[in-house]
C-alpha cells in the first residue's frame, strides 16, 4: 500500500476531494473543515478522510 504524502497543499487537498465528489461550500452544519491556505498534514488528511469515509488508496489515486 502507498504511504500518505507527508503534507499536501490545501489547495491540492481540495481539488482531489472534489474530484472524489465532494464540493466545497459556506454553509454551518455537519460539515468537514479543511484549512483553505498552507499545507495539511499527513495525520489531519488521514482523519479527513475517516471522517469523510474515503479510502486512502481512492485519494492517491486522484491526487
């Protein structure tokens, strides 16, 4: 299995997420959050992606 990126532009992170359906809105609610500037961390995108039920292989792939 391929290892998460140790970080990941924001911006980046978004476009990939996007791809694998997911939109970015401004709306409160239950929501996921993703800081929109610098970069994510590798233990922040693994818990974005628990809490967003995406697998880590199906993010790799579009990153």
């Amino acid at each position: 299995m391929v290892r998460l990126p140790g970080e990941v532009d924001g911006r980046r992170f978004l476009r990939a997420m996007a791809r694998l359906g997911w939109m970015v809105v401004a709306q409160s609610g239950r929501f996921i959050f993703v800081a929109f500037h610098g970069v994510i961390r590798r233990n922040a995108i693994r818990n974005i992606l628990k809490l967003a039920g995406t697998p880590e292989d199906e993010f790799l792939r579009v990153l």
